[in-house]
C-alpha cells in the first residue's frame, strides 16, 4: 500500500464521524442477523436477506444519528424562550468555598 494512501486511511479512521459510523454498522449487521436469523432461519437466501435488512438498519441508524437528532436538538436551541441568543454566563471573581459537613455529636450511650 502507498504510504499516502495509508496514511489517509489511517486519518480518516481516527475521525469521530467515520467511527461512529462504523459502530452503528457494526450494530446494525448483528441486530440484522439476529433477526433474520430468528424470522427466517438460516435458509437459502439468507445472506441476500441479511445484506438487505443491514442495509435499512443502517440506514435508519445513521439517519437518525446523524440527521434527526442534531436537528432536534438545533430546533429546540432556536425555540427556545431566549431564542438562541443566550449570552455566556460571566465568570466567579471569588472561588467557591468549600462547605464543611456539620460535626457529628458524640455517641452518648458508649
């Protein structure tokens, strides 16, 4: 393999997108054959049924992940009552105190 290529494959597999990708395939291949498996049994046509179910799984994972929720999440950030235009909260000048549990009384019957 070209070092190039290589190291393009070996960037592209560090990425966070590609990886989570890969763990909604990984994902949606066992529940594909775990329900092929127990609808249809392992019959003829059973990897043409599994490559297909796979597929939808995916599909609907990754869309789903990587479309549906971020729009969610988008959507209510912009509905919400300060219409996305929230200003930061400033810093503490003083740092917190450290609260100090009350003492325990004494044990009066030892």
């Amino acid at each position: 393999m070209p070092p190039a290529l290589a190291d393009l494959l070996r960037r592209l597999a560090d990425h966070p997108a590609v990886r989570r990708a890969a763990w909604l395939a990984f994902l949606s291949w066992v529940a594909a054959l775990t329900l092929t498996g127990y609808v249809f049994g392992f019959t003829d046509g059973f990897f043409g049924r599994l490559f297909s179910a796979t597929l939808v799984l995916w599909l609907l994972a990754a869309g789903t992940a990587f479309g549906i929720l971020p729009l969610i999440g988008w959507l209510t950030h912009r509905l919400s009552d300060d219409g996305g235009n929230r200003a930061p909260r400033g810093r503490r000048t003083q740092p917190r105190r450290a609260q100090v549990p009350p003492p325990v009384p004494a044990n009066k019957w030892r």
